[in-house]
C-alpha cells in the first residue's frame, strides 16, 4: 500500500479541488485492502463530514461518518480524538445530548479539550440552556490561547445577550470581541467561517431582486429569488429569518415557522428569528407556542423588559392571570423608559382594578404611572376611577381638580368629575361639569347619556332627559344604552309603542355592541304589554 504521507497529500489535494466523491471513492478502494487502517477509517469520515457540511443537506452523510469513525473507534478505543470526531458529527446530526457524551469522553481522554468544551457550549446553546454554555466557554478558554478566536466571539455573544443591560459585563463583552479580532489570524476555523460569511455579498443583488418582486406583487418569483439564494448560502440564519418574514407577511404562516426554527437551529442567539416567531405564533392564535418561545427568548435576555410586558399580554388573553401580573411587574420592575413603564403600570393597574378586584394595588400602579408621566391625562382618569371604586372620594376629586390644572377644557375630566359628584349625591355639581364636558367636546356621547340619566332618575325631568339621549344617539348612532334610556322614559310617560320601539333597537344595536345585559332589556320590554 501507499505510504500514509502520499495518500494524505493525494486526498489533500483531491479535497482542495472541490474533488470530495473521488477522494472518498480512493479511500474505499484503499480500504478494500487495508480494512482496518484506522487512519482511513478517519480520512474516510472527515470526508463524508466535508461533503455533508458543503451541501448542507441534513443526515445525508452524517451517517456514514459516523461509521466511519466508529470503525476505528473500536480498533482504538483509547483514542480521544475519534470520539471527538464523532461527537462533532452527532452535534450536525442534530443528537445534541450524545454529542455531549462524546465530548465528554474525549475531554477524559485529554484530547481537543478546547475545542470540546466549545461544541458541548455551542450545543447547549440550542438546547437554550445559555448560561451552562457560557460555563463551557470559559472552560474551553482556559485551554487555549491564539487559537481561540472562535471561542472568545461566542463568550462575547453569550455576554451581550444574558446581560446587555449590565455595563460591566457589556464591557466584558467587548473585550472578548477585540480579543476575536486579535486570534483571528491564528485561528483557522475562524477564518474559513468568515471566508464563508463574506459570501454573503454574492447572494445580496439576489436579496434586492427578491424585494423589488414583492414591492410590485411579484410573490411567487420573490420566494424563488429567496430559495435560491439559500441553495447558494445555506448555512447563514439571516436567509431564513428573511425568507420567514416574507412568509409572514403574505399569510403563509406555518411556513414562516418552519423557516424561523430552521434560522434559530443555525443560530441559537439570532433574536430576529425569536422575534419573527413569536409573532407568527400569536398571528395564528396558537398562543401556548408563543409563550414557550417567549419563555426561551427571555432566557437570553431576562432583563428585556418589552419581552416580559409582551408575554404577559399573551398570559392575559390565555386568562393566567396572576402569570400575567408576575410579567408586568418584572416588566416595570427593570423600567427601560418612563412612558413606556407608565403605560405598562396603566395596564397592570387595569387588570387589577377589573379583573383581580383589588383596587389598592390598582391604585398603586396608577400612581406609579402618575410619577412616571406626571402629564398623562389617562393615568388621571384611572386613578381617579379607581379611587372612587374605592370609596375614596376625597381624593379622586383631588386627582381630578390636578387634571384640570393642567388641562381645564378637558371633557373627559370633567365628565368623570360629573361622574364623581353624582356618586356623591352633589346633583347641581354633577349637572355642571356634564355640561362642560359636553361645551369642550359637544360630540362627547357618554356625557350626553349620563346627563340624560340624571334628568330621568334623579330629577325626573322627562322632556330634558330624552333630549339628552336623543343628542348621545346622534353622536353615536350605535349607542345600546341611549336607547334602552329612550325606551325608559317613554315607558314612564306611558307611551309604550314608542318605548317598545326603543326597547327593541336597544336589543338590535345590543348585539353588535354588548353594552347591557340583554336580559334587563328584555325585561323591560316584555313588561309593556303585561
């Protein structure tokens, strides 16, 4: 046989150019002689490991390396570098666990430790457990120095994305990324990965025809564009977060999933593939796979505050509550922004003002988002609703005198400031700031309505309060409630075709609207004609 140093140079050489089915053909002839040359055996599987990486077609030749690498392994089963080998083509395969076995045994086998604490790091990466793989970095850097540019760019994502918040560890972060630059020459990997990266130009003329197709409507031959730059690159997340998006957009939402997994499988830490997902999932109202991703998301960036404020809106729809609340409150708790945080306090506030019932933590919240954005009217008039929820009348009235300090022709303010004294039996105040709501703002329909209801149940002033609902119904034709009032007062003045008319339209508008329970309205209409 072949002196082992020719046969490497010739397979070298065959390898070189582009001639990779040759040389595994030369191998397997060479093996038909020789069939337990372990050094073949290993030839033979970095071969099929190069072919199955440049055609980027998944399984089609991991399989074969594997046995390939597993024949020599039993010749040599000492031998730390093959189980290295093998655990590098299991991590392709997608078998992340076994691929950490063989990892770990090559670690105890004193081989590649570098490099093995590096892939365990890059699996444990896609099984989202990123602070375990921050802890296989630094181990993997703790046995290597120039060749280690790879490893210091992974530490310096793994830094940027737990704690991009956290300026120490940002600037950490930093220094590993000048550290990437300064072994990049020793690195040899690192340099066929950026080599690599920098074919990225070829395909971008591809990505520009792609959006103009779709800017004119073209979709069919925009998505041929995009899958052909893919067959041209397939191994960059990018390609597949843009061919995802297109997906969203046109309505082809399963698809766009599909191609967003494939872009987090390449690239565990690319957030525009999270953020693409999570937002096709809550497109399709699948709303339990849109938390999970967002679960996972916010394991990469715990201290995102617009992650936490976005589940919990999904935990709030699915009616889990108190997983809702728990969100918004690490959501205010990290405070990225003022308004934003007031808004997100304004929402919490809602929830535990309607639905939780607990109105002082409401109030809390309120005047959390009152401090936070001491100008915002809506945070008055819930406050100030919530205090009188409460009880407290003293102070809404104090919250609502504040409001119209800063703006006096507000007829919101002065409509719940109605609403107020009309809770607190002040009937001439209440009539007052009605009729200033309805000064500043004549299209103002509830003020109308509220006025109205004063007129007939308080003051039992007919003709004033069918006036009164007669303006709100034409500022809102759709107004059930107006309606239901007309359909009272006619009732009192015991005009009951007409009230009956109103009753009914009252029903009729009702179910678009949903304003009032419609077996009050019901009720009343029945009672006409008994």
């Amino acid at each position: 046989m072949e002196d082992i140093k020719k046969i490497n140079k010739k397979i070298d050489k065959m390898a070189k150019a582009g001639q990779i089915q040759q040389a595994i053909e030369y191998c397997q002839t060479l093996l038909l002689h020789e069939p337990s040359d372990i050094n073949l055996h290993i030839r033979l599987g970095d071969l099929y490991l190069d072919w199955h990486l440049d055609v980027y077609q998944a399984k089609q030749y991991i399989d074969e390396a594997i046995t390939e690498y597993q024949k020599a392994a039993e010749v040599q089963i000492d031998n730390g570098v093959i189980y290295y080998k093998i655990g590098l083509a299991l991590y392709h395969k997608g078998e992340l666990d076994k691929a950490i076995n063989y990892f770990n045994i090559a670690i105890e086998k004193g081989v590649n430790l570098a490099q093995c604490h590096y892939m365990i790091a890059n699996c444990l990466k896609k099984k989202d457990r990123f602070q375990d793989a921050l802890h296989q970095v630094n181990l993997a850097l703790k046995h290597c120095f120039l060749n280690s540019s790879r490893i210091h760019y992974s530490k310096h994502r793994l830094l940027n994305m737990l704690y991009f918040s956290d300026k120490k560890k940002r600037m950490l972060s930093f220094v590993e990324l000048v550290l990437s630059y300064i072994t990049l020459p020793f690195d040899k990997e690192a340099i066929k990965n950026l080599k690599d990266k920098a074919k990225w130009f070829k395909v971008l003329p591809v990505m520009i025809k792609a959006d103009s197709y779709l800017a004119h409507g073209d979709i069919e031959l925009a998505f041929a564009c995009y899958n052909s730059a893919i067959d041209e690159m397939p191994g960059f997340s990018a390609l597949y977060v843009a061919l995802g998006d297109m997906y969203r957009k046109t309505g082809k939402l399963d698809e766009a999933i599909v191609e967003y997994k494939m872009a987090l499988w390449i690239d565990a830490l690319n957030h525009s593939a999270y953020a693409g997902l999570v937002q096709a999932y809550e497109e399709l109202g699948d709303y339990e796979n849109a938390i999970a991703y967002y679960q996972k998301y916010i394991k990469i960036h715990p201290n995102n505050a617009v992650l936490h404020s976005n589940i919990a809106n999904l935990y709030f729809m699915k009616g889990e509550t108190d997983a809702a609340v728990s969100h918004y409150q690490s959501a205010i708790a990290i405070n990225p922004k003022p308004d934003w945080t007031s808004i997100v306090a304004q929402t919490l506030g809602y929830i535990e003002q309607n639905v939780i019932k607990n109105v002082d933590c409401a109030i809390g919240n309120y005047q959390l988002a009152n401090a936070l954005t001491p100008k915002e009217m809506d945070v008055y008039i819930s406050l100030g609703s919530a205090f009188y929820d409460n009880e407290d009348y003293d102070n809404a009235l104090i919250v609502y005198r504040r409001a119209l300090e800063l703006e006096p022709n507000n007829s919101k303010i002065h409509c719940n400031l109605g609403y107020l004294y009309w809770g607190m039996g002040e009937l001439d105040e209440a009539i007052k700031e009605y009729g200033l709501s309805i000064k500043f703002d004549p299209l103002y329909d509830i003020a109308h309505n509220n006025l109205g209801v004063i007129y007939l149940d308080d003051l039992v002033q007919l003709q004033k309060a069918i006036e009164c609902f007669n303006s709100a119904i034409d500022c809102n034709p759709n107004y059930a409630l107006a309606y239901y009032n007309l359909g009272r007062c006619y009732a009192l003045k015991g005009e009951n075709v007409e009230a009956a008319k109103y009753f009914q339209t009252a029903l009729d508008v009702n179910n678009i609207t949903n304003e009032i329970d419609p077996a009050d309205i019901q009720e009343k209409l029945n009672s006409l004609f008994n």
